[in-house]
C-alpha cells in the first residue's frame, strides 16, 4: 500500500491512503485530511496499500519476475502451480532489513530527511511433495509493509507524519501435475494487520488501524519446451476488512469500519533457460473498485474509490557461474498507474535489486539480496494550492532466506 492521497499529500502522490501485494495481496488504509486540520474521518477517504516487500530473497534479487520460474520454496507465494517442479520437500526462513527515507523540500528550500529502519521475520514455509503428482503448501509472509515517515517545514510552522506497521499472510496452497508440461495450483490465505499512523500539525492526530480478510488464488504454470515456461495467477475472491481508531490529543477515539472491495490481482510471467542463464519477465496487475464505510452508529455508506488500477513490470536474470558455482542475479522493476500524473517531475516507482546464491550442500541453500526504490512525487501543501511540495523517496532492502530439502 502506499500511503497517497492526502490534502496533506503523501510521498506516494495524494494522500488518499496506503501504500503497495502480495501478489497477491491487498488492502488499504485509511488515513487523513487535510493540512493543518482534520479529521480524516470526515471525510473517508481510503488508499491503495503499503509497499511490497516481496518474498524470499532469490526472488527478490531477480526483481520477483518469478511467476513463470517459480522452482523453490518461494513458488508458494508467486505461482503455487510451480511447486510441482521441486524434486524434493523444502522448508524456508528469510529476514529481511528495511530503511525508508523521504527528502522533502518546500518551494524548493533545502531538503528534511525523515528516516525509520526496522528488521522482521520476511517468511516462514514449507513445501511438502512426493516429487511427482502433488505438492501441498504451507506458509506465513509479510508482505506488505506500511512503514513510512514523513516532515517538513511549511507555511511557518512543522508537519510530521510517521506510518509503521505490516499485513500478514497465513497461506496454504495445494499444487497438482495434470500432465508433464502443465500443472495447476490453489492457495487459500488469511490476511490480519495493523498500521500506526502519527500525525503532528500543531496537533497531534494518531490512526490505530486493523486488517482482517482472506482471499482464493488459482494459479497455472505450463512448460512449452525444456527452455521456455509462461505462468500466471489470479485472485478471484477476496474480502479485506478495515477497523480504523482515530483520536486526536485529549480527544475521544473516533472508530470507522470499511469493507474494501479489491475486485481483482492477477499476475503473468515468461521464462527463459538456455545452459547456465535464466531470464525472467512478469507483469502484476492490482485493480481497484471500492469500499463501504460506516462510522459508529452511523449508516452503511457505499463509494465508488476511483483508484487507479496499477501496473507492475518486472525483469530478472539469473546467472549461475558453473553448474554447481554460486548464482548471480540482477532484476528491475518498475511501476505505472492508468490515471494521468499532472506534474512533468512527478515518477513512479522503480526497483533496482542484485543478489547472490550458494548451495553448502546438497540439502541446504543460501541466498542474499539487496534492493533499492527510488519514487519523487510532486504535491501541494495546503488543500486546493499550488504544487510546491517535492518528496524523494528511497527504500533500501536487505534479505537474507536459508532453504533446506530432503
């Protein structure tokens, strides 16, 4: 998710609300209104969700263009169908380091840096198979992160904004080979989460933010020669329900509860292998409808959110130095959004990852990962002024996942 859409403008564009899925994944928060007033819950505004961590760190080194690669423990979460191709069963553990910094500058002043760092358990799973037919599934995953921090000095007076917290996912998935070149999959997974949100603008205004839902994603993944795979997923059913607490400083806590409506996530992926070279390309899509809303005794409140619907291109390269050397990986990621951004500086995200792998032994695998996010967005200050807020964004991921089979 990614925190947008605001009077008060996010880094992300707009503080409407959130942040960046898993693929899965979605959700939402709520969070504000505008600059130096309000209550965000007057006026209901949600958002697209936090940023994307991603999952396993050979995935993420290859840019997580891994839905038609999908061949270790990571095909859990990326495309369930490819846990067909593992040979034996697996377990796997990442850890994953995170820093966001935004750079914002008023009218062009010198920059305000805001930073925050946290560490967290990135995944946890197990692949159990019988090395032919079937393989079944189990995993628990964060990966969605709402960390995010936010200040600057405007209109003579200081505005601070500080998001933290992630979504879980809890997945189970069953994986079946209907012939030698197709399998099929099916993942069913919890979702539960909570977002912290601190504003300071004169006041001090804090959102306590509480996720729960579940969605179902059948995936594919067809092996047309020994050298090309195309793979792909969809989430077809999904509920994602939100419980927002706000309160301002000596204020009673005011509670929202909205049913988010994220009709549709799908994802599609090309392989290619040829000797000791895999490259990889993948395009996720998040498609957004709406959401209901109703504060405390009041009346349903159905609304059409009008989010723009948001595109992921991912590339990967995987290189193995000899057939049983380490692994070099690089992968690029960026993404685009349906809607027209106004302002000619304003860029989207993009994600620029390397990462390395060893294997110890036969049983045991190594992977290592780091990853950068670069985004500007271009805002205003005050409700209806002119754009002169600029905020450069940077996200630096650290990864480290142990694999074992047997």
């Amino acid at each position: 998710m990614e925190t947008q859409g605001k009077n008060h403008s996010d880094k992300h564009g707009d503080f409407r609300i959130g942040r960046r899925t898993a693929g899965i994944l979605l959700a939402a928060a709520l969070v504000a209104a505008a600059l130096g007033t309000v209550n965000a819950q007057a006026g209901g505004e949600l958002v697209p969700l936090g940023k994307k961590n991603g999952v396993g760190a050979r995935a993420i080194g290859m840019g997580e263009a891994f839905t038609a690669v999908a061949d270790d423990y990571s095909a859990l979460y990326y495309n369930p169908a490819g846990m067909t191709q593992l040979a034996s069963s697996e377990a796997g553990l990442s850890l994953g380091y995170g820093m966001s910094r935004n750079d914002a500058s008023f009218q062009d002043g010198t920059p305000q840096i805001a930073s925050l760092e946290a560490t967290k358990l990135n995944a946890l799973n197990l692949i159990l198979t019988d090395g032919g037919r079937w393989a079944l599934g189990l995993g628990y995953y964060t990966p969605v992160s709402f960390d995010d921090p936010l200040a600057y000095q405007a209109h003579g007076s200081a505005y601070a904004y500080t998001a933290s917290g992630e979504i879980d996912q809890y997945r189970m998935a069953l994986a079946y080979l209907v012939s030698p070149q197709v399998s099929i999959g099916l993942a069913v997974s919890a979702l539960s989460g909570r977002e912290q949100v601190e504003i300071q603008d004169g006041n001090t205004a804090r959102y306590l933010e509480e996720y729960t839902g579940y969605n179902v994603e059948p995936s594919f993944l067809i092996r047309l020669s020994d050298m090309f795979s195309v793979g792909g997923s969809a989430v077809v059913v999904e509920r994602l329900d939100l419980t927002d607490t706000y309160q301002e400083k000596g204020g009673d806590p005011l509670q929202s509860e909205y049913e988010i409506q994220h009709p549709f996530q799908a994802k599609l992926g090309l392989a290619f292998r040829s000797g000791l070279t895999q490259i990889s390309a993948d395009w996720h899509g998040d498609f957004w409808s709406g959401y209901a809303y109703r504060s405390a005794g009041a009346a349903v409140f159905d609304r059409d959110a009008n989010y723009p619907n948001k595109h992921t291109f991912n590339i990967g390269l995987e290189q193995r130095l000899d057939r049983h050397g380490p692994e070099l990986r690089l992968g690029y990621t960026w993404e685009n959004q349906d809607d027209a951004r106004p302002q000619p500086d304003q860029r989207d995200p993009y994600r620029i990852s390397a990462g390395i792998g060893f294997a110890p032994s036969r049983q045991v695998g190594l992977d290592f990962a780091y990853r950068y996010q670069g985004s500007r967005t271009v805002q205003n200050s005050l409700p209806d002024g002119p754009a002169d807020l600029a905020i450069d964004g940077q996200d630096h991921q650290v990864m480290a996942a142990l694999s074992y089979r047997w």
